[in-house]
C-alpha cells in the first residue's frame, strides 16, 4: 500500500475510515497530509451549538500533532468557515507549519490564552464572542440588584444564560424555542425574587446598590420641579386686594391684603397698650 504522507501510515481516514483521497485532506506540506479528511477536521472542531471550539481545535492538534498558537485562533475568528483549513493556511502563512504540539501557545505561557480560557470556563462556553455577552449581561444584573448569596449569583448566572439562548433562539427565528425559554426565565426571575415588579418592594428596604438608587432617583426625581412662581401670588395679593379694597369688596383676596399691609403700618391701640403696660 502506498504511503501518502508521513502522517498517513494506512492511506484512510483516522477518523471515519474513508480512502485517502488527496482533494478530501488538507495538504500540509510536500507529501504531508492531515491524517484526518476534510470533514472530519471541519466537524471535530464545532461545538454542539456548531460553532468554533477553542477547546476542541486543541484536541484535534494534539491528536495530528500541530501546534496551537492562540494569535492564529484569534485571526480564525474573523476568518471564519471551514475552520481548520484556514487554521491550517494560517500556520502555512505563518511558517508554522512544521512546528509540533509541543511548541504550542498553553495558559502556562500567554497570559491572553489563560484569560479566555478561564473566562470560557468561567461560563462553559466555548465562544468568546458568548462568554463577553454574559460578563456583559451578567454585569446589569450586577449593577441593578443586590446579589449577595450564592443562589442569588446561580439564579443571575442562569438568566445569563437563557439570555443568550433567547438571543440565539431569536436570530434563528425560532419561535417555539424563543417560548419556551421565556418561559424558563420567568420561571427563574419569579424563584430568583428578582422580578422588575419586585424592584419598589426592594428599594423600600434600602437594601439597594448604588445602581438601584441612580434609577430610583431618576425615576422619582428627588428634587421637586418649580412650581407656579411666588410673585403671581404676591401681585394678586397686592394689586387685587388694593383694587378690592377700593371698591369696598370684601374676600380671601382682601383678608391676605390687609395682613400684609398690617406688616408695613403700626397698630396704634396695640402700641398704646403696651406702652401703658409698661408703665
Ligand atoms: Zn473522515
């Protein structure tokens, strides 16, 4: 049997058994194929939500023995389908191509590696683009509700969580799986006492974050709006009350005009007996 590349000792799939065919595996370098077909590396790398998997493109390098650098898996992103061809172009690209798996980029030695992948753990999710959205959303709960027990932290991890299926679910135009996640969440909000509605009930026991109390305030506007200015009252007073006065009509208008004027004049009996008091 004929030897199709170093790394095809059986010329078939190591995958699925299919005959070696040199347009169905990825060509590496003079006489050097990936042991596995196309399809097989295409699927092995996808997540069951079929999207790329970091950890998942790991395992399938290991397994071929190439080397994983985490710069080319941040270029395979924006890259896009078939995802190990262009991995693979990109190592070409590169000149990496020769490099093995021990020469790969691990969280032992890039800091940026060990950051994503503690934060893909963190959510167990396998897309950075997802794992961001849920520190995201993750972070308006946060900031709007005082989570302070480690139910309160799962129930907001959860809705996390069914947050971006929904946003999945809505995309996907998925409208029955868009129902019955909505309904998930608002089974959690209701176990989870973390219900808008609930959001009064809550602020009135001033245990409340400072996100909380900026939208109690700019909601309730704790500063009153002005009113009518004081001077309308003050020149009706003056001006209606004096022309009532002259007119001989008598009203709540004259009473308050008479009060003030009192302010202004002195009471001559009233003085008279203080002074005869005093005496
Ligand atoms: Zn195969």
């Amino acid at each position: 049997m004929a030897k199709v590349s170093k790394s095809l000792e059986i010329p078939i799939c190591k995958e699925c058994s299919k005959l070696f065919d040199e347009n169905e595996f990825y060509h590496i370098s003079a006489g050097d194929y990936v042991p596995i077909c196309k399809d097989c590396c295409e699927s092995l790398v996808l997540s069951s939500a079929g999207e790329l998997d970091i950890n998942k493109l790991n395992d399938l390098l290991k397994r071929v023995n190439m080397a994983f650098y985490y710069d080319l898996w941040k270029e395979l992103n924006i890259l896009g389908k078939p995802y190990f061809g262009n991995y693979i172009k990109l190592l070409v690209e590169h000149k990496y191509s020769k490099r093995k798996y021990k020469d790969s980029d691990t969280i032992d030695n890039n800091k940026e590696l060990e950051q994503t992948s503690s934060l893909l753990e963190k959510w167990g999710v396998s897309n950075v683009e997802d794992a961001d959205f849920l520190e995201k959303e993750y972070h308006e709960w946060e900031t709007s509700y005082e989570i302070d027990s480690k139910a309160m932290v799962d129930s907001v991890k959860q809705l996390c969580l069914i947050e971006l299926d929904i946003r999945k679910a809505r995309k996907k135009n998925d409208v029955q799986a868009l129902d019955k996640l909505l309904r998930i969440k608002s089974q959690i909000l209701g176990d989870a006492n973390l219900k808008p509605v609930q959001e009064t009930g809550n602020a009135a026991n001033e245990q409340v974050s400072i996100g909380m109390l900026i939208k109690k305030f700019e909601q309730e506007e704790p500063i009153p709006e002005d009113t009518a200015p004081d001077w309308i009252d003050e020149m009706k007073v003056w001006i209606v009350g004096q022309l009532a006065r002259m007119e001989g009509l008598q009203s709540d208008v004259t009473d308050d005009f008479n009060k003030e004027l009192a302010k202004y004049g002195i009471d001559v009996d009233k003085e008279l007996d203080e002074k005869l008091g005093d005496m």
